[in-house]
C-alpha cells in the first residue's frame, strides 16, 4: 500500500534543557516549517553537539534524515532517543512508521504495538499499524485498525480512504464503494479515487457504475492509462469492440510500453483479425519476456476458430 504523508508526521517534543539549546530547538522548528531543511538540519546538528541526548532534537533530526533519504542516519538518531525514553508513544509510532516504509512491516508492527499499549487512542499509531498489517496482507487486522481510528477520529478523510483500499484489497467491494464515496465527498475532484472506486464496482460486477466512474477518472486526467485500460475492458465485456480498441490505441500513444494494452488488444482483436491479434501479442512478449509462455500459448491459439473463441471467452470471463 502506497504511504502517506500522515505515515511520516510525528509531533514535535519539547524538553526542559539548556535555555540556549531550547532558542535553538525553537529556531530548527521554524526553519523546517519554512521548508529550510538544509538549515533546520544544521541547527540540530548544534543542538546536539551541545547536548547529545536533547530527545526531542534526535527525533527531528531522524525526520529529516528520513526525508532527505538518509536512512542509516535517522535509525541511528532514532535508537538513541529510545535509549533515552523508551516509553515515549510519539517516539515509538515514528519507529514504526520508519521501519514500515522501510520494508520491515513486522518490525514496524512491534514498535506500533508498544505505542498503543502506551497509548490506546492514538489515532497515528492505529493508521500505521494498519498501515504495516496491510504489507503484511493481514486485512482483516488493518480494518480492525482503521475502524479503531475512526472511532477516535470520526469522519478522517486518510482513516476512510485507507479503510476502502483495504476493503477493496480483502474484495469487500460494497464496503469499499461507500468508503470512496464518502471520500469523494471531501475531494470531489480526486481522479485516483474515482478510479478506485470504478474498480471496486467492478469487482462488484456492476459495470455500468464502473464505467461511469473510469469516464469521471479520464475527463479529470485525460491520460490516466489505467483508467484508459479498465474502460477498455468494460467495453470489451459491453461487447463494444470499437470503442475498446480506440481506448486501447489511445493508451498505446501516451504509454506505448504498457504490455496490458497489448495482449487485450490481441484478444478484442482474435476473433476477426487473428494477424492483428498475432501481431499484439508479440509486442507484449517483446515487453514483457517473463510472461512469453502465456502469450505463446495465445499465438498458438489464433491458428483455429475455436483457439480464438477460447481466448475471448476467458478475458470476457476473468
């Protein structure tokens, strides 16, 4: 699951230090709120060469390092500030967060459980365990998750969105749809979100919704390929093999290398062009070489009549 930036907020910590690192801690904040990364940086850097175990400048300073991609910096900033407070919530929901975007879900997990034992309402730290159990494909964790954050938080447009792509991932498509919708009430003019929710009507089988959510997608994003690609297929189950094959080379020209364009180009073509559809195929095996065996198989099946009713018959099915 796509990361948002709510993964990576953390709040900022004050503590009772030295008066001059505490101007300075202060100055770091504003520099960083400005977008002066650089020089919030170099503050912190002073802090800490004055006091090495200034909690809340560690935690900053490993924000930033995360931002900026240093992320052996940030674990090792993180980790002496759990040395220092090892009980701190906020602390341990950025662990978890960091090491959650860093692959390490399980990890993650840990440090996200520790904060909300510590911490049983903590809306963050339930939208990142929920976060680190969908990694995990554990769905039915993360929507018990998402359901706590919402009851925390009622109406939080990242707790609704994350709760329907996890319904949609666990092929909970009514929940997803109303989950989307909801959404869209607040972003309106979200082309991704109707896309999704296109999909999950698919998966619904309700294609006329479908559909009509793909055409919100591509007028808010004209060259929106995946949207292109699904209306394609919607068409081609609607039996409209024109207007399939007009969306489909419309997508070849803003993404001449997306291979699914190709092999549904090849099958809305079998029945009357077999050349074509031969043709198609073997432009998707040329872009995708790990696949050649399913695309070999198609090509064979264009020498009959039947061959080619078969393929058509399973992409309309699947």
């Amino acid at each position: 699951m796509k990361k948002s930036l709510l993964i990576f907020t953390a709040a900022l910590f004050l503590c009772a230090c030295a008066q001059k690192n505490d101007a300075l801690f202060k100055k770091a904040v504003r520099l960083n709120l400005e977008g002066k990364t650089a020089a919030s940086l170099k503050v912190y850097n002073t802090i800490l060469r004055n006091n090495p175990n200034y909690f809340s400048a560690l935690v900053n300073r490993a924000i930033i390092f995360e931002k900026m991609g240093d992320y052996k910096f940030a674990e090792q900033d993180y980790s002496r500030a759990l040395q220092i407070d090892p009980n701190n919530p906020e602390l341990l929901n950025n662990m978890g967060a960091f090491f959650t975007s860093r692959g390490m879900p399980l990890m993650g997990r840990y440090y996200l459980d520790r904060a909300i034992e510590l911490n049983p309402y903590y809306f963050l730290a339930y939208m990142n365990r929920a976060a680190a159990s969908t990694d995990l494909a554990e769905f039915a964790s993360a929507a018990s998750d998402l359901n706590m954050a919402l009851e925390i938080y009622p109406g939080n447009p990242a707790a609704i969105l994350q709760k329907a792509i996890v319904d949609y991932r666990r092929s909970y498509f009514r929940q997803a749809v109303d989950g989307f919708t909801q959404y869209l009430y607040f972003y309106p003019y979200d082309a991704k979100t109707f896309f999704r929710r296109g999909m999950a009507f698919k998966g619904w089988q309700r294609y006329a919704d479908a559909l009509g959510d793909f055409n919100m997608a591509l007028k808010l994003n004209p060259r929106y390929v995946d949207a292109l690609y699904n209306r394609a297929l919607i068409h081609f189950k609607n039996v409209d093999h024109y207007a399939a094959l007009a969306d489909l080379n419309l997508l070849k020209t803003i993404d001449n290398r997306y291979v699914p364009a190709y092999e549904l180009s090849g099958d809305v073509l079998a029945i009357e062009e077999p050349v074509l559809a031969v043709s198609n195929y073997l432009a998707a095996k040329k872009l995708d070489p790990d696949n050649a065996r399913r695309y070999n198989a198609k090509i064979n099946l264009m020498n009959t009549e039947a061959g080619r009713r078969r393929v058509i018959t399973r992409t309309f099915w699947d």
